[in-house]
C-alpha cells in the first residue's frame, strides 16, 4: 500500500495521527502542543487582532462615523422641546400604519396615538418593515423610545 501522507502513520499519536511531539516546524520547537508558549503571541491579550485588521494598524473609531448626507440627519435627540399643544385626532379607521407613510415624519415633531390610549410626541428618527424609533418627550426630555407600528393607532407630523 502507497502512503499518500507526507509523514509517517502510526508513529504514537491517536487513532492514526502522527505525535508531534517534540518536532520541530520552521525555526521553533513545540514541545505536543501547537500553540506557541504563553505570552509570546504576536498580538498581546489576544491570539488575534480585530477583524479586518492587519497588525500594527489602528483600530476603529467609536462612535462611527456616518457620510454626509442620506438619512443620518441627526444622529442625536431635538435641542428643542416639541410644540406645546396637543392636535386634534383624525378620526381614522386604519388596522396598521404603513411604514411608506410615517416615513414622511422622519426627523419631525410628530404626534402619536396608541391603540391603548396613550398619547405623546416623538421624534422619529428610524422606521423600519414594522417597527419605528427615535425619541420620546416625557413632559421634561427627550428619551429612546421604539415601538411596532401596529401599535399605532393614528400619527399627525408638524
């Protein structure tokens, strides 16, 4: 039979595995084990650098930084607290509202309804499928604040 393996078969090791011990691979020895000794790894406290980095380079800056333009308008909550009113409701019969129309109330005062009767300003400033979120006033600040939009019973956006 022709030994299609580069190094000798059962010379000790499990099931048919070579035994590395005490071999020797390039210019270093490991003694059974192929992990280098402790503390000489090439990236202190871990075996390997952050994704997508190579060595000795910097890494990522936090918080990220978004390009210009787009949707990423504000990042953060309004400097402003919302009008001090409170609009009349539409009397309307939706079952859900549809992200393509609350989607024009991006980055508004915008005023919304619950299907359990609550009732406050938010500042959108996300709406995904289903859901949407920005920032809540709770009478004093503004606050993060997400819910499923078939949650919402009505919206109107100043």
């Amino acid at each position: 039979m022709n030994n299609q393996f580069p190094f000798p078969q059962n010379q000790g090791g499990p099931e048919g595995f070579p035994s590395i011990e005490g071999q020797q691979f390039g210019n270093q020895q490991f003694p059974g084990s192929m992990m280098p000794p402790f503390g000489q790894q090439q990236f202190p406290g871990n075996m390997f650098p952050p994704f997508g980095q190579q060595p000795g380079q910097q890494g990522p800056s936090f918080p990220p930084s978004f390009p210009p333009g787009g949707q990423q308008q504000q990042q953060g909550a309004p400097t402003s607290p919302p009008p001090s009113f409170v609009p009349q409701r539409q009397s309307v019969g939706v079952f859900a509202v549809d992200p393509g129309s609350i989607r024009g109330c991006l980055f508004r005062n915008t005023y919304i309804w619950l299907n359990n009767g609550n009732a406050f300003w938010l500042f959108p400033t996300h709406v995904g499928r289903r859901s949407i979120s920005g920032f809540r006033w709770n009478g004093f600040m503004w606050t993060f604040y997400g819910t499923d939009l078939d949650r919402i019973s009505s919206f109107q956006c100043f």
